[in-house]
C-alpha cells in the first residue's frame, strides 16, 4: 500500500475502534479531543512500520529526526518488510507505546506531564502530516506535530492508556494493508517458513504462502492498484466523517448543550425529512 493509505486505514479504523458516534464500533471510547488527536497518532503509527525503509514516505516527514529513526529501525528490523512487517513487530511497537506512556514528569504548574507520550507522539503526528499532505513543508510539519504533541503531554496523564491502543491498532492495519498485496509480509519473522514443494507449484497457492517464507491473501494486486485506491475511498470518507462528528460533538460539549439531545433532533429531523421526500416522490402527477 502506498504511504498516504497505509495513514487513511489508521485513521478510519481508529474512528471505528475509539467512536461512538453511529455506524461506529465504539470498542474503546475516548473523548472527542481523544477520536481526532488518536486518529492522527493511529494514522502515524500506520505508518511506523514502513520506518525500515530508508527512503519511505516517513523518512522525509521531520527531518533529520525521522531519517534517523528509519536507519536505525531498518537495522535492527532487517530491512524492508521485515521485522516491522509481522506480528512481533506489531507488538514491539504497542509496547514501545506502552512503556512511553509510563514516563512522566511532576511539574507544580501543570501537575504530570506525560513527556514519553509526547514524544513519541511528535514523531506519529508528523508522519501521519507529510503522508495525508496536512503539512507540505518541513516547518508546517515540525509546528502542527509540536502542538499536538504538546497537548497529548499536559492531558494524557489523566488519559494515557489510549496511545499503545492508538498505536498497535495503526501497526496492525498497516501490517493488513500490505498482506492484501502480491508481496505479501512475513508475518511470523523472525521464523520464515518456507512452503513445501507441491504448495509451490500450485497456481493459487503459492500467492498465498509464497517462497520466501511471506503471506498474502492479494486482493488489491500490486501497490498502488485501481483496487486499493476503491477500497481506501470509502474508508477516507467514513475517516472524515468520524473525525468530523467529534469536533460537533467537541464544540457542542463547549458550549454548554447535550451533544447526544442535539445529536438525536437533527437524526429525527433528517429521518422525518426523508420520509417525506419518499412521500412526496411516490405521488403520481395530475395527467
């Protein structure tokens, strides 16, 4: 998948995961600030595993911090689409979160700040800017990661646990976003079995468990297919429309009114308005 869906999937599946707004899965709901703020960290963290490579989308999105990272990760990693790319590395990654969650810092001002979240969050926040184009320039790239960073280091204190969720779900997809192509990931590394002969030969088969030890179930074809771009339309929209339901949310919550009152009149608003357009639609004309 190429870098700007890899960072769309992150986005929608944490709208699915983290709303609760409707048609949303609300598995593990945070606040409004949490749904677009996490969908912004999950669409890094969509991201992050592409950081083996040294010349990824990632690697230019805050540079030369993000140059360095992608180098020493593809060292350890063993190259592109590989450690990363797997179920080990999907857990690395959450418990990296996890452990950068732990570390805070007792200020008498502000009370703790969650410095390891922010971090962290400095660098998911700036991939996820360059990838979706929030940010065309290093600088606006540098400012929009700094500022939300700063936010998730005051208040995640209070709210942290979300970031290792954030972050595994983001890997994750990523991780499913690729397997869905012709390449495949080796999704057990570091072990890579390799398939027997007969599986080899065969003409389905071998797509799905290939020589070098990858899996791939290839719905989408090569990266960048007509395919995947039909699948990561919607999902770009639903995204959207999670993250744009929480800013109402947000803004009706700030200005002292039930979300969920106002929320319910304009769905029976727009239900009975339906209804009557049906009405209407199914009268037959005089003549």
């Amino acid at each position: 998948m190429k870098g700007a869906h890899h960072a769309l999937c992150g986005a929608a599946a944490w709208v699915a995961v983290a709303s609760t707004a409707p048609y949303t899965l609300g598995w593990f709901p945070v606040s409004s600030l949490g749904i677009v703020t996490g969908a912004l960290v999950c669409a890094g963290a969509a991201l992050a595993p592409d950081a083996d490579h040294h010349d990824a989308t990632i690697a230019h999105s805050l540079p030369p911090v993000s140059q360095w990272v992608c180098d020493l990760v593809g060292r350890l990693a063993g190259g592109h689409r590989n450690g990363t790319h797997s179920v080990l590395g999907i857990a690395v990654l959450t418990g990296i979160a996890w452990a950068a969650g732990q570390v805070t810092v007792a200020t008498d001002p502000l009370g703790d700040l969650a410095v390891g979240a922010g971090a962290m969050s400095l660098l998911l926040v700036a991939f996820a800017a360059r990838a979706l184009r929030l940010a065309r320039r290093r600088l606006d790239a540098w400012a929009l990661a700094l500022a939300l960073a700063g936010f998730i280091t005051v208040a995640a204190p209070t709210e942290w646990d979300w970031l290792p969720v954030a972050v595994g779900l983001g890997a994750a997809v990523h991780v499913a976003g690729d397997m869905l192509t012709g390449g495949g990931v080796p999704l057990l590394w570091p072990w890579e079995p390799r398939p027997p002969r007969w599986w080899r030969r065969a003409p389905v088969l071998n797509d799905l468990w290939s020589s070098g030890g990858n899996f791939a179930v290839p719905l989408l074809g090569t990266t960048g297919s007509w395919r995947e771009r039909l699948l990561v339309a919607p999902l770009t929209v639903y995204a959207a429309y999670g993250t744009g339901a929480a800013l109402v949310v947000g803004s009706l919550t700030a200005l002292g009114h039930d979300p969920d009152r106002v929320m319910e009149r304009l769905w029976d608003t727009a239900t009975a308005l339906v209804g009557t357009a049906t009405v209407v639609a199914t009268v037959p004309l005089p003549g």
